[in-house]
C-alpha cells in the first residue's frame, strides 16, 4: 500500500495584497476545498467568507500564544494537518515565494514528506505602486526594478542586500517591510551614490479600502511618512518612474 496514500496535502496560496479581487481563480477554488486555511494578517481575509462553513479556520498570527507565531509552530502546524488526512491551505498575502517564508514551509512539508505545492499570487511588491500610478518599468526610462527587504537597514550586520550597487543600479528600488528603517535606507543610499531628488514614495495598505500614498523624493520620504503615521503594511518605490505618477484624468 502506498504510505502517503492517507495523508492530505498543503496547498500554499498567494492572496495578493488585500483585495479579493487580486486572488488568481485557482486559490479561490484551493480556498473553497480547503478543510483548514491557516492566514495570517496580509492575506485577504475577506476572501476567507468563500470557505466551506465547516472548514477550521487558523489565524496563525495569534496562535498559539500572543502576537508572534514562530515559524516553526506554523511549519508543524502544516504537518500535522496535512498528516491527519486533511486538505490544508496555507493562506498569505501577497506571493509567497517573496519574502514571507513560504519556501521555508515549502521545505518543512517536503522533509516531513507531506505533498505540497504553491499557487503563485500578486506581490504587493507589484502591485502596490501599480495601484499608485507607478509602472516598475517604463520604455526608455527605466529597464530593471529590484524588491529589497527593508526588516534590516544598510547599517545592520544581518543585512545582505549589497547597497552599493542598488544604489548605482539605475532601476527601480522597491522596499518591503521597510517602514521602521526607511530614514536609514533612504540615506544609506544617497550616502552611496542615489541623486536625493529621485522621486520616492510610501504606498500603505495597498489595495485595501484605506490606501494611502504619498509622493516625495528619497532625501525627503523619510519625513513625510514620519509625519503621516505611516505603519506596516506599507511599501517604499524609489526611481525615476515614480515621477510618472500615471493617472486616468
Ligand atoms: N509575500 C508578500 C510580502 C510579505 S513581506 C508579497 O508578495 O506581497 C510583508 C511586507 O509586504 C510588508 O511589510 C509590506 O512591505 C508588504 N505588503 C504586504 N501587503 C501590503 C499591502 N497591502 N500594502 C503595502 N505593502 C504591503
């Protein structure tokens, strides 16, 4: 007999950043046959009403005790989900092979020996400036765009992202999870070469009822989103395009 032939599968999908309108077909319906959905904050919990009444919904970011889950209790969490025969959705904002460790708990089912695969999403990395008015690329200005994490500025020892060349990189600089260090980032990188004037902007709860952007240069961002109250989820686009600012009037 197969051994495997009794355990479920974990179905990692991609919510897109909050609108359920951003969720691709196949994760509604991954959703809609899920037996558990474990989510976090950044999915889009709207889309959670398309579950069957009697699927157990996990809210991972605040189990199984307080604000943090460590990943290793949601990895496990998959497991044994999966282990006991059931349909499992691990539900993320987003994509969730751009940052928010989905290929870590890719990783975690395969060792255990739990089938897993993903359903790719729409990156808040994309989409959010898209929903500002700012195309990453554009012909004849700008040819390559780079999604950074911002969880360690360029002055922290744990930070691998090499400065130097995204500063000289001439594209697109996108910042994720970059709303605490953006005074140090946005001046990291005028210490290296980046023109202070480069149009930069802050888009915040992108394609959620209460988006927010506002529209700077990269020497003055760091104010004007201090000033604001600007919190998580947000995201910094820092590069020529942003001067686009494409609107439909
Ligand atoms: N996998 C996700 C990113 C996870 S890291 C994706 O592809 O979008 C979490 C960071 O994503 C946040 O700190 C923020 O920078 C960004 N983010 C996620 N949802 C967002 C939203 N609706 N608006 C703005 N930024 C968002």
């Amino acid at each position: 007999m197969d051994p495997s032939s009794d355990l479920g599968e974990v179905i990692l999908v991609g919510g897109g950043p909050g609108d359920p309108d951003l969720l691709t077909v196949g994760g509604r319906r991954a959703l809609r046959e899920a037996d558990v959905v474990l989510y976090d904050r950044l999915a889009p919990l709207a889309s959670l009403a398309e579950t069957r009444p009697d699927a157990v919904l996990v809210d991972v970011g605040k189990i199984p005790r307080g604000s943090q889950t460590p990943q290793s209790d949601i990895n496990a969490l998959l497991i044994e989900h999966a282990r006991a025969g059931r349909r499992v959705v691990r539900f993320k904002g987003g994509d969730p092979f751009v940052f928010g460790r989905g290929s870590e708990e890719w990783l975690a089912c395969a060792e255990a020996g739990v089938p897993v695969r993903v359903i790719p999403g729409v990156s808040s990395a994309i989409a959010g400036p898209e929903l500002a008015g700012i195309p990453l690329t554009h012909r004849g200005l700008t040819q390559n765009f780079s999604v950074v994490s911002g969880h360690v500025g360029p002055n922290h020892p744990a930070s691998t992202v090499n400065w130097d060349a995204l500063a000289r990189s001439s594209g697109t600089i996108v910042i994720l999870m970059g709303v605490a260090h953006l005074a140090e980032i946005c001046a990291g990188l005028v210490e290296r070469g980046l023109d202070a004037h480069t149009p930069a902007a802050v888009v915040a709860k992108a394609a959620l009822p209460d988006q927010l952007v506002l529209y700077s240069t990269v020497g003055s961002l760091p104010s004007l989103a201090e000033q604001a109250g600007i919190e998580p989820p947000a995201l910094t686009v820092i590069g020529a395009v942003v001067g686009l600012r494409l609107t439909s009037t």
